[in-house]
C-alpha cells in the first residue's frame, strides 16, 4: 500500500484554528437495500427513496451545503429524474455500485460487471464522467484490495470504501486515516475517525452520528479541525426518514438500522449549520 498523503496535517496546536472545508458524503440507496441483500426482495418493499432525498436536499439548500451522492444503480435506473435533480442542484454524483452487494463476496468478474453497469447508467442519466465510487457496506477490506485496479481501469479518480476502523463487517483499522494514493494511481479517502492512542474512533456518520451526543461529535471535529483534517462525513438519506416502515431484524440490525432516526435531521442541520462541508471532489481537489 502506498501513502503519499492528498493533503498535510497541520499539528501546530499553537496555530490558530482555520475553517477546514469538509467533505459530505451521502449514500444514495433505499430504506431496504441494507436490510435485504437480495434484489429479488426489494420491489415488495415500499420506496421512499425520493421523499427522504428530497428532504436531505432540502436541508442542503437550507445550509448552503454541497454534497458528493453515492448513487446505488438501482436508485438511478427507478429515479432517473432524482438524479438530475442532484446534479442541478450542484452537488457531486459517485457510484455506489449496482446491486448493493459485499465485495468481498463477489468475483472480481462480477464486482466489475456491478459497477461497470452502475457507472453506465450515471454517465447516461448525467451526461458527463463519474469521478467516485463508494462500496456497499464499506465492502473494500484487506480481502477485497483486488478491487481498486478494476475501479482504475473503470476510469475513477478516487475511492472512498476504505473505513480505517476494527468492525465485524468492514474495516483496515491500520490503514492511513488521510487520503492517498494507491498503487494504481486511484486516491483512496477514508471516512474519518478520532485518533485515540492505536484505535481510531469512528464518529463520522451513519449508526455513529446518530448514536453519539452531539457535543461529543463536535468536540472531535473541532479537534480534527485544529490538526488541519477536513473530515469525511456520510449519511444515507434514510437516516432522516423516521417514518419507513419498521420489519422484524435480528435486534443487533434493528438497532443499528432504527436507532434515533427522528432526531437525525435537526442534528444534521445543526452540524451543518456550524461547519463548512463540500463535495469529495472538491476537498481532493479533482
């Protein structure tokens, strides 16, 4: 693995504090994508993708916010219109693959055949070149480093899959922290963590945001801020959508899936409200 940092860290803590410019991050897919791996499960689910997005969007106006969406393949082939309505609003568009599948349980064949056909579809819908991509499940691990050449000779510029963190799921927890260049050329940018001793903390979005207090989640980004590291933050617009419906999980996904969905938006707001975030692509200056 090469490390050749994107950008410095800044660790004169004498210095005075800047207003780092952020990354946001949203992962574009439905309610149930994380809930049923199955595609033949999914058109019996009710869709609400568009009704939670354009909420998110809405708050992103609201702040000023630019984003970069992750966008799932099979969001874009049902919402077309969805999509050009993120890109008219100003805000990046990646790839999120096609069919929300573990990459580490795919071929190399199929994994390329996942995106190429998502990448197909975007390119289609927006008339220009996707840059990013994101894995399903942060799905790029140790195991699945197979991946990146593909994703190079696909045409991205960047990667954000890697979450340098310990997880049952996902995870290279001594992976650098900050973006970089891989072997391949691709810039791999991690989702943040905090820094505590040998384990980094995830704090950056998802179950994370949602769980943890908010002073907690501004303490750390006022720290990483003052370290001269824009954080990597993400969401799913469904983590704002207190409404959809609710089905029998294992109670360890229930929780993680259902946990604090009601306070979601406000805290979002909130955050978004005192400090500044833009898209991947502009933090990573592509």
């Amino acid at each position: 693995m090469i490390v050749q940092n994107v950008f410095p860290i800044h660790r004169d803590r004498a210095a005075p504090a800047r207003q780092e410019m952020n990354a946001l991050s949203i992962d574009l897919e439905d309610w149930y994508h994380s809930l049923r791996e199955s595609p033949a499960d999914w058109r019996a689910l009710e869709d609400r993708v568009s009704l939670a997005t354009r909420q998110l969007l809405g708050i992103l106006k609201e702040t000023g916010t630019r984003a970069t969406f992750f966008v799932l393949g099979d969001v874009a082939e049902r919402h077309p219109d969805l999509v050009r309505e993120i890109q008219s609003d100003g805000h990046e568009v990646g790839s999120h693959g096609y069919a929300h599948q573990f990459v580490y349980r795919q071929s190399p064949e199929e994994f390329e055949a996942d995106v190429k056909l998502s990448l197909s579809l975007l390119t289609s819908i927006l008339g220009c070149q996707v840059l990013g991509y994101r894995a399903p499940y942060f799905s790029i691990t140790r195991s699945s480093l197979w991946a990146r050449p593909i994703l190079r000779k696909l045409g991205l510029a960047y990667d954000s899959s890697v979450f340098p963190v310990i997880n049952h799921r996902y995870g290279i927890p001594d992976a650098p922290r900050l973006p970089y260049r891989t072997a391949e050329g691709l810039i791999e940018v991690p989702l943040s963590t905090y820094p505590l001793g040998r384990l980094n903390v995830p704090f950056c979005g998802g179950v994370y945001f949602r769980f943890l207090p908010y002073a907690v989640v501004r303490q750390m980004m006022r720290r990483l801020e003052r370290r001269g590291e824009p954080v990597v933050f993400y969401l799913h617009p469904w983590e704002i959508d207190a409404q959809q419906p609710r089905i029998p999980l294992p109670l360890g996904l229930k929780l993680r899936h259902y946990w604090n969905l009601a306070e979601t938006a406000d805290k979002l707001r909130r955050l978004l409200n005192e400090f500044r975030f833009t898209s991947i692509r502009d933090v990573v200056k592509l």
